[in-house]
C-alpha cells in the first residue's frame, strides 16, 4: 500500500491543542488496528509534527487525515504528500 505523510503545524495556543491530543492518539492506535502502519510524533528542534501512514489512495489518505481529531477541531494546518521510497 502507498505511504503517505501528514506535515502539520499548530494553530492554537498549547493548551488548546493538548487537549485534543488524547483523542489524536487513539484516532492513530485505531489506524494501526486497521492495518495503515501509522506513526505519529512531533518535530524535537521545531514546532509542528508528523503522522506517517499506509492507504490505498490519495482519496482514502484525505479522508484519514480529515478524520483526524487535530483537524476536525482545527488545531493545526497541514499537507499532505505521497512518498515513494527509493531504498529501504
């Protein structure tokens, strides 16, 4: 399946955003139970982060993505990209 990769940046003050991230880490458990591979995590030197996860198309890695807590609750903006490895 292709990968695709979630870039996001923050869009409301820290307190906001924590709140919603229990729920952003359970979305994320419930995508790895459903086979995508997901991982998520944040930038260690910078803001913003990153969810990394597998899906049949472009249309179904959208739809992942606006099902994500943090964009439903308009915490962060974001892109979206397919990756193609070339060496793994």
């Amino acid at each position: 399946m292709p990968l695709f990769v979630k870039i996001e940046t923050g869009k409301v003050e820290k307190p906001t955003f924590d709140q919603y991230v229990p729920a952003h880490k359970a979305y994320v458990q419930d995508l790895i139970a459903k086979g995508h591979q997901a991982k998520t995590g944040y930038w260690a030197q910078k803001g913003g982060g990153m969810m990394l996860f597998e899906a049949a198309s472009m249309d179904e890695a959208q739809a992942i993505v606006l099902a994500d807590p943090l964009v439903q609750n308009d915490c962060v903006s974001y892109q979206l990209f397919e990756w193609r490895i070339v060496v793994e």
